[in-house]
C-alpha cells in the first residue's frame, strides 16, 4: 500500500463521522494506549480503577458492549495468537487498527514516544512520520520540545487528511467520482513547518 491508498483506507474506515462512541467506549480506548494488545476483561480492569477513584463503579457487561463497539467501528480488531497457544480463560484479545492510531491521534490522545516505538511498524507512522525522521533517531529522542513538535506534526497530519482529503472523497463520492480533485500528500510531509 502506498500514502494514497492509506488515505483511502482511512476513509473507508471513517465510520465514526457522525457518530457518538460514547463515555465508557471512548474511555475503553485508553486501554489500548496503555497496552498494544488488550482484552476485555483488562479493559474492565483499567475502567474500574478510572472510575473507583471517581466514587464510581461499572460491571463488565457494560464494558463487553462498548468493546464491541469500537470493534465495529473498526478503531480495533481481534489480535491474533501469534504463539498458538489457547487464552487463559478463553479471552479474546484486541489491538488498535490504524484507523484506531489515525482516531486517536487526531483527537490528541496519543503523546507517549514508546506508543510510536511500540507501534513502530504500524502505517500511520510509515507514511506520515519515517519520511521525516528514523525510527533509530526516535529511540535516541530525549528533549520534550522535539517530541511535543513531533506529535504536534502528527496531529496536523491527521487531522488535515480528516479536514481536507476526506472531505473532497466524500465530494467525489457524491457527485460520482472526479479524479482531479484528488491531489498527493506531499503538502503533509512539509520538513519547513513550523509550529
């Protein structure tokens, strides 16, 4: 896949434009912040520790359903058993989509360094950052100001393909397709902007 196909990807998988994922699913996802492969069961966990220091409470089956939700709304998928060895208790476990790294960076939820490094292969990255920087000097990032402008740019990124690509494809999507409006990234993978 290339950049533009990527865009395409995300476009496809855009289903939350109109949508309300609602407080406990858009919770649920700091999960998957904190950990790159999560079940529900874990969720529940971090969910209840979040909401016991509030005086709250939650039982899992109001967290089975806000799981399932971001699974359809594709911001995360089933991960797969690389070792082949049956889940303690036969949990299902759950990983970010791209979509899901592309939602979360968008919506300026993401400023850890080790999340990038931890997801190193993912596209999101591929595309948008490793034109610019390597995940070698990554590692060696020290200096809060460097990595704050790093997901600044990322967030920019993110939200311009929403603001600007997904616009004109819902437009060409409308009106039948009109290849011209379609224009490359590379105004995305601008080295000279500035914060």
């Amino acid at each position: 896949m290339d950049a533009k196909g990527y865009i395409f990807y995300l476009y496809e998988n855009n289903s939350l434009s109109n949508k309300n994922l609602g407080k406990t699913a858009d919770k649920i996802l700091n999960s998957f912040i904190r950990r790159k492969i999560c079940s529900a069961y874990q969720c529940f966990k971090d969910l209840s520790i979040e909401l016991n220091k509030e005086g709250k409470s939650i039982s899992y089956k109001n967290v089975h359903e806000p799981v399932q939700k971001l699974l359809s709304y594709n911001l995360i998928r089933k991960a797969t058993n690389r070792v082949g060895n049956p889940t303690k208790h036969g949990a299902v476990y759950y990983t970010l989509t791209s979509f899901g790294m592309f939602y979360l960076m968008k919506s300026r939820r993401i400023w850890d360094l080790d999340f990038i490094l931890e997801h190193d292969k993912n596209e999101l990255f591929e595309f948008l950052l490793y034109p610019i920087i390597k995940v070698e000097t990554l590692r060696s990032l020290t200096d809060p100001e460097i990595i704050h402008t790093i997901f600044m740019y990322l967030i920019r990124c993110c939200q311009e393909i929403e603001n600007t690509y997904f616009v004109r494809l819902k437009y060409v999507e409308e009106i039948g397709g009109i290849e011209t409006l379609l224009t490359s990234i590379e105004s995305l993978l601008d080295p000279n902007w500035t914060i």
